[in-house]
C-alpha cells in the first residue's frame, strides 16, 4: 500500500481546519513556544522570534546534506523558515536565524513551494526551524494539499518546544528531526539564551515519538514515518552527551534513530568564545559514540 501522509486524513475529515484555527489562535498571546512572549502576534507584533502573523521564508530547494533516509537519491525538499525561538552563539545558518534573512511570503506562495519541491522529485518537505511558524505552516497546507501535495511533512527543529503545540501537530507531520542540544539548562542558557531547554527538550521529545514512534523506512531506503534525534558533539563535552543518550535510551526508545554530528566548526560568535572556539577532536567524537552505545542506543547514525 503506497504511503498516505497523515495531514490528508486531516484535511479530508475537517480537523486540519480545527487545528489551524487552534493553532493560530495560540499566536494571540503568543504560547506557540517555551518562551511563551505573551505578544499578540496575529495583529503584527513580535516576540522573541521576531516573526508576525504571516511566513517569512529564506530558502526552498532540494538538499542532499540531510540523513540518508531523508536526502535519498532526489534530496530533501528542505524551506528554510526565518529567524529562530533559540538564540545559539555558535549558529552556522546564523545569517537565516539570527540576523533574518529571508522574504514575508503569503500563505499561497508557502503552499506552492511545497508543491514546486513534490514536482521537482524531492522525497518529503522539510521545514528547517519551523517552531516559531508552525501555524503559518500548517495554514498553507489545505491549498498545498488541494494542489496534490503528497509527501511526508519532517518538521526539522531545535528542541526548545513547547509541548502543547507539538500536540497540536499530532497527524500533521510525518517526521520529527529535533535538536537535543544539551544535558544541562545552565549550558542551554549560556550559549543558547533558552530557559528550561532540557525539560522542554525532553517533553517534546516525549510526545513526539509517542505520534510518529521509531523511524520506519521503505524497501528503497527511505523514511515514511518516525522519529529523527540530531545531537552535535560541541567541545569540551559541553553538549552533555552522556545525559542526552540516557534519556533517549531510557525514556523514549533504544530504537531512536540519533544522528551524533561532528561538524561543529566555530562560528558566529563562537570564534570570540574560548570553550567554543576550536573544533571538535576525533577523540571527543569518538567518546560520543561510545557514550551512545554505553546507553543502549541501537540506530546510531555518524559512528
């Protein structure tokens, strides 16, 4: 049986309409993230993230730089979403997340560059940093699916969510790729102004997987459904691996599929950052994996 992403069974049964609404009116008082500014975003003003009520978007094209069950043969049909709920020092897409750059987009053209990546041959649409967006996002899907969208959706984010809203996309995307970006909330505050990340981190986790459970992949190789973890190795062991694998292991699945990346390089503010401003040694890469595997992790992606 072919694949049949979950926002059709939405769309076709009147709650997709329900969750935009819900959504969008989460942006009233704005609730949307763990930050929870409190700003009316659907009349224009803006929080933290710097984003309104329309989608500003930056990029939309094929990526071959995703995980294998994600990039396959025809790439990743990667939106880069503008601006960011996390504020990282060490941010290499720092000119997207950090300084905007991007184009307000109404919601039509949003819906046709899904289309426009399903009809270029892209495996899914990757939404890279959508949690500040989610209900523009999920506003552009009705006109996208009347258009004959039919990918899966990967919602592909930094970990600092609120867990509410991710119950709000329960059915929407297909795919989970989160960050879990560190062990420890006073290394989640210093080098990512994030309050509470981990707890949240983890919540969102949680039920993230509760929606989609562990990754599943097709007889060509590539991913239908699931859950992706993202965790980059920083230097010094700042990223508090150990405690990120114990938790996926011990809370969520020894089936996690975890990708541990060691392309950290400094930069943005990094460069001006002692502990962060070199790479990371092989040695500390290979202590990841080790860490990974000591919890139990079984689908580790990188070693």
């Amino acid at each position: 049986m072919a694949f049949l992403p979950g926002y059709i069974k939405l769309y076709e049964n009147g709650e997709l309409s329900k969750r935009i609404k819900s959504l969008k009116e989460c942006l009233s008082s704005c609730v949307i993230c763990p930050r929870r500014c409190g700003v009316n975003r659907n009349q224009g003003v803006q929080g933290i993230c710097r984003i309104g009520s329309s989608p500003v978007v930056s990029a939309a094209h094929p990526h071959f730089g995703e995980e294998p069950p994600l990039a396959g043969v025809s790439g990743s049909g990667v939106i880069f979403m503008t601006y960011c709920n996390m504020k990282c020092v060490y941010c290499q897409n720092f000119d997207i997340s950090q300084e905007g750059d991007g184009e307000e987009v109404a919601s039509e053209e949003l819906s046709m560059m899904m289309v426009g990546l399903q009809k270029h041959g892209c495996h899914n649409i990757n939404f890279v940093t959508p949690t500040h967006q989610v209900p523009q996002i999920a506003a552009a899907l009705p006109k996208a699916i009347e258009n004959g969208l039919r990918l899966p959706l990967v919602y592909n984010c930094g970990g600092y969510e609120e867990a509410g809203t991710i119950r709000l996309l329960d059915g929407i995307f297909d795919i989970y790729m989160p960050d879990f970006k560190y062990g420890d909330d006073e290394t989640a505050f210093m080098l990512s102004f994030a309050p509470g990340y981990v707890e949240s981190a983890k919540a969102a986790i949680i039920e993230m997987h509760r929606q989609v459970g562990d990754l599943v992949i097709d007889v060509s190789g590539i991913a239908q459904r699931g859950l992706i973890v993202r965790h980059l190795v920083l230097p010094g062991g700042l990223a508090g691996t150990g405690e990120v694998m114990r938790f996926l292991a011990k809370e969520v699945s020894k089936d996690t599929y975890v990708n541990i990346m060691d392309q950290y390089r400094p930069s943005y503010m990094a460069v001006d950052n002692p502990d962060l401003a070199r790479p990371v040694t092989k040695e500390e890469f290979s202590e990841a994996i080790r860490l990974a595997k000591a919890a139990g992790l079984r689908r580790i992606e990188g070693e």
